[in-house]
C-alpha cells in the first residue's frame, strides 16, 4: 500500500510541475514564482477559512453553553419545587399521624379510667361498699 501511495504522490507533484512549466512558458523561475504566489494564496484562503470557522465555533460554543445554564437552573427549580413538595407533605403526614396517635391515646386513656372505675367499684362491693 505504501508503494502504490508513493507513486501517486509522485505524479501528482510531477503533474503540478508539468502545470507550472506550462503556464510559464517552459522558464524554471517564473513557474517557481507563480507555485509559491499560488501557494500562498491557498494558504491565505485556508487560514481566512479556519478563522471564520474558528469564530462560528466560538459563537455556537456560547449558545451551546447558555442552552446548558438554563438547562441546569431549570433542574435546579425542578428539584428544589419537588424538595418542597416532599417536605410539605412529609409535615402533613407527620401532623396526621400525630393526631392519630392523640386519638388513640386518649381512647386508651379513657378506657382505662372506666375500667379502673369499674374494678374500684367492683372491690368495693366485695368489702361491703355500695356500686
């Protein structure tokens, strides 16, 4: 493979000078001179070329990045509502299950005041006391 690109580089660069001899009118020196001012003028479109590309980069770069700031403050927002969100309702079910157990306590209570009622009065009537 290595051979065969060899020797298509090899007629290209012999096709160029051929080209250049050519154009000059078979004079080494101008066909030179007319290589290089060709040479240059690549160069020049090429580094114009990358320059403008350079700066469309640069520009979609900061477009790219704000995209992706406001992409981030919106997940923040997000997250922080649904953090909220979970905390108000975690305070709520703490409340409900606080008042619940209130309830439940106090049945508790209320049961076994009567109960101890109910046996105070039943100890009672085993001594002679009245119900």
């Amino acid at each position: 493979m290595s051979g065969r690109a060899l020797r298509i580089g090899g007629v290209v660069a012999a096709a160029a000078a051929g080209y250049y001899l050519y154009t000059a009118g078979g004079d080494p020196k101008v066909a030179q001179k007319k290589a290089e001012a060709d040479a240059s003028q690549l160069s020049s479109k090429l580094k114009s070329g990358i320059s403008g590309k350079k700066k469309e980069l640069e520009t979609q770069e900061q477009e790219l990045k704000q995209k992706a700031s406001g992409s981030l403050n919106e997940v923040a927002t997000d997250t922080k509502s649904i953090i909220a969100d979970g905390q108000k309702k975690a305070s709520e079910y703490q409340q409900k299950a606080s008042k619940e157990l209130n309830k439940a306590v106090d049945k508790f209570d209320k049961e076994v005041t009567e109960k101890a009622a109910q046996a105070k009065s039943g100890i009672s009537s085993w001594f002679g006391g009245s119900k």
